[in-house]
C-alpha cells in the first residue's frame, strides 16, 4: 500500500491511466474485435492484428486494480470483458478476434508472425491477475480452455513450435503457479528449450536474431534482436529455470543478463538502441538521440530483473529494477497519466523532426501500436507487489515509498519522502510480538554512504536481526548527494559528456529551464564544480550546477580542432522521468563537459 | 579518359563490376521478370517489384562502357535487352515487367509504392546514355513510346500525379535535352510542382517526408526523409530550374543544398543517417555506427552536386564532388571490383553483429535490394564526364587524374598522381593555335596552399588565361599535409575526436594494422601530434600518427568520470575507401582524441 511517489503513481493511474486505456479500448476497435467474433459488431477489423493482448493487458491492469480497492466501473469492465471474452471462445478453447474471423483459414500457420501465443499469454496473465486479486476466477476458466488447448496441441507429442514474440512462456508459468497444473509449466519449458532451432523459419523476416531464433538459450552469450521479445523470453526462461530446478538455464539468463546491463544499457536503465527492428544493437552502441528505449522493453526489464531478484537474491537485480522503475519506466506517462512515449530518448534536438508516431517531441495519446500504455497500467495497478521480497529468515525491503508493507512475519510502515530524500523510518508491527527475523533493508548501488540507526553501514543490504516487538524503528539513512557520472569509455554516443543523478532518478536538461538564445544543444557542464540539490517547482528536488554556453557561430560542419571559449550560465537540471511536461522543447540527459 | 586512380576504378568496373552485374541480372531473376512479360520464360516474379530499374541502370552502364571502347560482348547485351525490352512493351508504350504479368489490374493504381516512374525513369537514362554514347538510338524508341505514354496520362490535362521515388523528373528531362521535345520537359517541371501537395496520400506509409510529399520544394527548408529520394528529387529540381531558367526554384535547391551540407553530410559525404526508412536524421545527427549512408545516395549527391556546379558554377558543389566520389562512393565497392556496401558506416565495432544485409562486416557481393551495384557501374563507366566543365570563356578542371581531356576549346592532358600526390601537371594543345581562352583549374577547399607554376594562388580556381600554343605547360601544386579535422560540436556522435585526411582523401584506422591485444575500440589520438604521409602497402600513401591505447579493464557501464591513462602507441591510418580489404575487422574514421 504505498504512499509517497509511487504510491502517486498507482493513485494517477488508477484515476487517469487506467480509464483512459479502457475509453482508447473501444475508440481503437480493439474491443469491437471481439465483438465481431460474437457477431455483436460489424464493420473492419480495427488497428494491429495483435490488438487483443491491448484488451487482455487492460484487463490485467483493472484486475490488480480491483485488488487494492473495490469501483463498481472497474467491476463492470471486467465482468462484461470476461462475459465477451467466454462468448467469443471457440469450443476449443480458441481464442483470437483477428484469426477468428477472417483469416480463420491462417489460424495456426504463421507463427512467425501471428502473435496468437502472444495474445494467448496476455490473457492468461489477465486471468492469473484476477484469480490472485480476487477479482473473480471465471476469466482463469477462458484462460484455462485456451492453455489446455495450447497443450494438447503444442505439449509434448504435439506440434514443435514457437512464438515470433515471447510471452506465452511467463504466462504459463504463472498459470502453472496458480493451478498447479504441472503440464502448463512443462509446456512452458518446452517452448523455452525449442528456440533458436529455426522452427520460425531458415530465414524469417528480419533475421532470426530479431526473434532470439538464431541459437538455443542455453548457449546465446548476447542479448540481441527485438528488445521486448528477447525480455520476455528471459522473464520466462527465469520462470521455467525457478520451477524445474534448472541451473544451466539460470545460468544462461544470468549470463545474458550480464550482456544486457554490462554493454547494452541506458543510464535511465531502458533497453533497444535501434529504431529500425527496435532492437538492441552491438556493445556500448547507446545512442541518446535515437534511443529506442521503448517502454514495453523497460516494463520486460524489470520483470526480469525482479525474477532474477526472487530466483537469486542478487542485490544488483534490485538496483536495476529500482534504476528502470524510476526513470525508463517512470518517464513513459505524462503526468496527466493520460499520454505516453512508446519510446524513450536521452536528448531531444532543437529542429527535432517530431512527426514520426516513434519519436515525437511529446508523449501521444495514443499509438497504432499500442502495447505500451496498458502495459504501464498493468505494472503500475500492481507496485505494490515489488517493494519488498519475504523468505523464511525474514523481509527484505528492496524499494522505498512510503505506506505499508504487509507481509508473513508482520506489518512494516515506512515513512520516507524517497526518492527526493534518503532517510526512511520503518516501525515494525510483527505477526507474532517477539518472533525473531531478519529486517534486511537495500544499500542501493548509488549509495556511498549509508547509516543505520545512525551507525555506519556498508555491503548491499542492511541488516536486522531482532525479536521484534511492536511498534519497534529503525532508521536508514542513505546519503544522497548529487552524482556526476560519465559512461565507459566505449560508449562513443556520450563521449566527453557526463550525467547528473541524486539517488535512484537521472536528471537531464530542459531548453525551458534556459534562456531562449542559449540552446541547451550548445551547454556544457563544469564537472568539477559543485552540484547541489535545491527545492524545484516541477520536482521537489532540482539539481543546480555550473555550466558554460558556448554559441558554435557559423563554425563549420568540419574543421579544425577548436578551442571552446564559452560563457558562464547556471544550469538547472529535473527529473528525467518529468521532461516534457511543461514548455515542448529540446532535452539532454549527457551534458558534455566543459574540457 | 582518365588514368589514374579514376582510370583504374574505370578499368575495374569494365572488367569486374560490370560483367557481375551483367551475371547478377541473370541468376537474380531481373532478366527473366522480362521475359516472362514476353512470354520467354515462365515461374514466379523474382526480386523486388521495381528490380526492371536494375536491368536499366546495367543497361545504361554498358551502353557509357561502350562509348568509351568497343566490346562484342557488350555490344549482344544491349542489343539482346533492347531486344526484349521492345518485345516486352506494351502496344501504347507501358513497359514494367510486374504490373504486366501478375499485376495488371494494379497498374498505375498506386504510384506511392509502384516505382512504375522510378523504372521509367531509369528506363529513359539507360536510352538516352545509349544515344550519347553513340551505342544505338533503337532504346531511345523504346524510351520515347514510354514517356509519349506518361505524358499523355500525367501531363497538362491528364492526372495530377506523382511518384513515390523521384528518378523520372532528371530522366524526363534528360530525355528533352536528347531529343528537344519539350513535352518531356513540361511533364518533369509537372511532376516537380505537384510534389508536396499530398498526391501520394494524407498519411502514406512511413509518412509524407519520407516521400519528400510534405511540403512543396520551393517551400521546403530542410532535406528529410528516404535519403535517395530526396536527392533524386532535387537532381530533377536542378534540370528542371535550369532548363526553364526557374530562378525561384534554383534558390529552393540552393536552400536545401545548405541544409543538407551545412548539418547533414558525414565528413565522407555521404547522407543518411538513419536505418530507420533509409533517411536523413535531424540535423547534426550523424552516428558513425549507424551512418546508413547508402551508396546510391553517394551517387545521388554527386549527381546533384554535378548540376548545381553546372548551373551555377559554385565551386562549393565541385568540392562535394570530389569528396563525395573519392570517399562515400569510392568506398562501397571492394578491391576486386565485385563486392559491395549498400551502407557505409564510418565506423564498425568489435563485436559488431554483421548478420544483417543493412549493416553487414563486409562487402557483399550482392543484395535483395540490388539498386546500388549496377548504379556503381553506370556512374564508374561515365566518370570521364566529370572531370571538367567548359564556357564560351574556356575550361575549368573540376577533378584531377591522369589522362587526356577533350574540350571544345583543346585537349588538355593531364599527368598528375592525385589524390597520393598535389602536383598536377597540365599540357595544352588548342583546337585553335593562339586562341585566347581560360584554364581554370579548381583550387580544392581542402587545400591551404596551392602555386601556380610556382607563384602562390589563392582563390577557388586558379586562372591562366592566354593565347594557347600546342604544348603549353601549366604546373599546379596543390599542398597536401596530413589534416586533423574535428566536427561542429553539435555533431554529439564524434565529439572529441579527430578524423585523419589527406587531400579529397578521408582516412580511417583498421583493426588488422594494430596488435591483436590493441582495440581499435579503445585508441586515442595524440591529435597534437605530427601526422606523416608515408608509403603504404594497401595504398600509395597511408597516414602515421601517435596515440596511445587505453585498455578500459572492468570499467562499469557508468561510473565517476575516471582520467584515462594510456600507454602509447603507433598508429596507421588507411584510405576510408578502402577498408575491409585485408583481414575482416573492426573500423573507425573518427578517433577519440587524447585529452
């Protein structure tokens, strides 16, 4: 039950995001499509010939919802939604508005590229999320219909096969976990183990890294391809590793996790350098300007990294979920809650070309692909579930907002003002007065410098262990100050430049935070002066630095090596996630410094 | 007649480029696409929709080759393909080999993605180089039923309408200039004027800029979109201007010239700095890695540098030339004369994922999308044309080579070893003894220091204007040092770093002339340093330089700035256009600089 920034933040969604994607579900069609497959609608098939999973993801989000506070609206949503989903189901279990009425003779044949085990997935995570909200068990009936299909057909003495987009593979999983039905999760498994054998083709559209077909996971050594997909497949390759015990497949997903966030990472912690095939691209290729960084892609990384979190306890899979949370994740959703990027840039050009649906100069309503927005919902319905992990020693909080943490071993309530501030009181209120656990509290990755009860500590997690009695407090400190960080020296997008950040948030630069005739593209920051944090009017935390304006004149596009002479100028730099919520304009998140 | 260096690519390209593509029509379908219009051969459609134009443009090389020497074999290949280009044409003229077989019913009918103009256009260069080179008139009847076709249906009085690539407005009047029907002329001056209007659609495919369909030209002020398509464009904007002394249409090219080479043009020449729709990027977006910098873009630009140097005399636009031919042209093609980059990235890292067809670690010898090998010969086997320009008042040397130049005004040859070398050494032989003209010989932009005859010049051309005598003796010296060139710093990709040229020459480092436990990922540049022109065994003049390797050891993705310590190192530059001749490896034009 979190207070604070993402407390706020499951507070805008649930008031503006959330009936936003519901109202964009019927004026996009998506809805309408199924309602063809009744017979209820006539008229085109509307929007991407996946726009089910939009409906399903929706669906997920009013679910996690309905299960942290009762709304009659969102109730009828999803009885009316599940009553349409259970009419529109084939006999069989089959399930896809665009395969089931006009292209019913493709059903099945095109696996490349027909995302039906896609939209699959996204309603069986829909009807995980309403089963373990409580939000009612008649759409796990549709889900299990459809999965058992998926198992007579695709389990083992059935069709070899996979999915061009990974997602069926966590979907089951998680079904399995609900059910306990074992053969969900062995399907799962078997689709894990069938990639990279070629069954989407010798030469599918693309290319077979687009798919992660190129090599079985077990011996892929890079992340590569399609970001999203290659995320969720590893979301669901941690899934089946945790089930079946299975170290050599954990191991290849930690492996790969190092490819990902030791060469391939943006400093905001998002993912996919390309645009075109909206893939990662080779090590330490991190454009700011043409980050893809898409939002879906931030939304698979950390469902990663909270598996390898749950599946290891590894410290770093925490600071990353944290680092993507509060700026690839965050920076996505207006904060009207009502527009979004689809992708996430590190700068903004003045004279930007904004007219691409994939790299506006704003956050759009809406897109013709429109996997991202309901996906936040989805995510942001459910935060809650992340802030801490439970093992049998004890609780461990991985992120700071304030509110309540409930959990086996007792009631924890946080007070903090996390992320503008690094001190979090918790008071603990345990099941059993006196049992004793281990209250173990996240030294972020950032943080040098951390105390506890006012006690030095170091290493990656604070640790208590008492015989808790109520009402008990401990207090963490984490020193906060701003940070200037460079990237490695292989990162040639941002050479020279560097970064400003204060705890888990990336600050960036706003034209409208300058004067008018210096361009924040013509800034440069004096790395070696001070950078202070100071109260802001967009963020409660601003962070103030020293920087010189350098005006290029008509210097040429090529010449000599010139020495820059600049002018001072105090620069003011806000929260990544915050950028264009104010005057449109030009944005930097690496600053080149003054040299 | 060049010898040489353009000499030599002319003499490789007849014996190597050429006959491969000849072969490559063959075994790739694009001949037999015709046939099967004729009724010759049966089986599927092969290649891409408009792979006509690769016929065409194969076509128009050999007929340039064959005006430059006799050849049998040539000479049955033309015949043959005029051959079945006149079996294969429709009786009214239409002439396009999949919309006459499977696709009758969609001819004409969606000219945004047709190319139905872009092979015309194609079509008519092939026939109107076939007359100029004297290789027959029999395709210009072919090329003429055509366009008589074209302007009955798109000219004053048919339909308004254009062409999703531009190609057909240089070629219609290319064609006016060959034949002086000025109806060719009028439909091209159409096609420029109904550009930008929305013809192609309110919301084509990819968008309206990447067609060049968003604004009217001479509305235009930046140059957007698909590269290829914007600089075909502007080519037949050129003609067009000139041909109907269009003075506000001269400025709008003259506006997007500064545009495109003021923020947009990679220090090779080269354009397109997006994989993404194959298109320019904002401006100053100029990644090395991701330079799509498509070779028929190269040629694209020498095409239109070629008549705005024609229409204005600007020696600006010969200086692109230059740079353009001996950098982002020259490059695309190997040593051996038939392998090809469609793309030509300025830099390739280690590591790098070359499996796709886009952005591969080496020449190819062949492509899906086969456009830019047979431009490569249609542009090699009429290079000669290039080389200078002449007025009533005398001659200009645009390009220097060895070799022999007709002009009205005399011969002049030439014995120089440009670009290894700045001295050029010119003899005149008037076609009237005594005449009085001027030799204008162009002073490179490039170029600090130049004499004449041993008296400094300075100035764009350096000018002898005289009574000329046969075997009079002009000796330029053009200075030519090693420069350290450095981009705008608004240029974020190369920040800090410093590329290596020499005359029109761009130079980059190469892998395989560094130890194997030195990256060339991790090279500086001791940019302070002198940089030696000295003997090389890939190329007559390679460049050596001092720098130092820094081996980043386990360096985080992002951490404190740390100050980089480097051992030193020698370093040795080549020829841009020749990398990825020797042993496959990574590239970089652009060198960070030690700071």
């Amino acid at each position: 039950d979190p207070g604070g920034l993402l407390g706020a933040w499951q507070q805008r969604n649930s008031t503006a995001t959330l009936p936003h994607c519901i109202d964009r579900l019927e004026t996009s069609g998506a809805v309408d499509n199924l309602r063809r497959a009744t017979g209820e609608a006539s008229g085109q098939f509307r929007g991407m010939w996946f726009a089910d999973s939009d409906v399903h993801k929706t669906l997920e989000a009013a679910a996690w919802e309905l299960g942290r506070r009762p709304d009659a609206n969102l109730e009828r949503f999803v009885e009316s939604i599940t009553d349409l989903l259970e009419r529109a189901q084939d006999a069989d279990g089959y399930l896809n508005s665009y395969f089931q009425v006009d292209h019913r003779d493709q059903q099945w044949a095109e696996l490349v590229w027909s995302h039906e085990l896609y939209c699959a997935g996204h309603l069986i995570q829909a009807a995980v999320a309403a089963s373990r909200a409580g939000a009612g068990d008649r759409l796990l009936g549709v889900a299990r219909r459809f999965a058992d299909l998926l198992v007579k057909r695709f389990g083992p003495g059935g069709t070899d096969a996979v999915c061009g987009h990974p997602e069926i593979e966590t979907a089951l999983v998680e079904l399995y976990r609900t059910t306990g039905h074992r053969p969900y999760l062995d399907l799962a498994a078997r689709f894990v183990d069938l990639r990279g054998r070629g069954l989407l083709g010798e030469e599918p559209k693309f290319g077979a890294q687009y798919y992660q077909d190129h090599a079985p996971v077990r011996e892929a050594d890079e992340v590569t391809g399609h970001a999203v997909r290659q995320l969720y497949l590893l979301a669901g390759v941690v899934d089946v590793a945790v089930e079946n015990g299975d170290a050599s497949l954990l191991e290849a997903a930690a492996r790969l996790w190092e490819s990902a966030f030791d060469t391939k990472t943006y400093v905001t912690g998002a993912h996919g350098s390309r645009h075109r095939d909206e893939a990662f691209g080779d090590p330490y290729e991190l454009p700011s300007d043409r980050a893809y960084a898409e939002t879906c892609a931030a939304i698979a990384s950390f469902a990663w990294n909270w598996r390898m979190l749950l599946a290891t306890g590894g410290h770093r899979y925490a600071d990353e979920l944290e680092r993507v949370l509060y700026n690839g994740i965050a920076c996505s959703t207006s904060l009207d809650g009502t527009h979004f990027f689809y992708s996430n840039p590190l700068q903004l050009r003045t004279g930007h070309d904004g007219s691409h649906e994939d790299a506006p100069s704003q956050r759009l309503d809406w897109y013709s692909c429109a996997c991202c927005p309901p996906n936040l919902a989805r995510l942001v319905a459910s935060l809650q579930s992340y802030v801490a992990t439970t093992t049998d020693a004890g609780v461990q909080v991985q992120l700071y907002t304030a509110g309540r943490i409930a959990t086996p071993h007792g009631e924890i309530t946080v007070e903090t003002d996390y992320p503008w501030d690094g001190r979090v009181t918790l008071t603990v209120s345990p099941a059993v007065p006196g049992a004793t656990w281990t209250l173990a509290l996240r030294i972020p990755g950032w943080c040098a410098s951390a105390t506890l009860d006012g006690v030095p500590v170091t290493g990656e997690y604070a640790e208590v262990r008492g015989a808790w009695e109520a009402g008990e407090t401990v207090q963490l400190e984490l020193a906060m100050p701003a940070r200037v960080v460079a990237a490695h020296p292989r990162v040639d997008a941002v050479r020279g430049c560097a970064a400003l950040l204060r705890g888990p948030l990336v600050y960036c630069l706003e034209q409208t935070d300058l004067p008018d005739d210096v361009l924040v593209d013509d800034v440069r920051l004096d790395a070696t002066a001070p950078v202070d944090a100071v109260p802001g009017e967009i963020a409660p935390i601003v962070l103030t630095a020293r920087g010189t304006h350098h005006d290029p004149g008509d210097a040429p596009l090529y010449g000599p090596p010139a020495a820059a002479t600049g002018t001072p100028i105090p620069l003011t730099a806000v929260p990544y996630f915050l950028w264009a919520n104010r005057t449109p304009g030009a944005m930097r998140v690496w600053i080149p410094r003054v040299s």
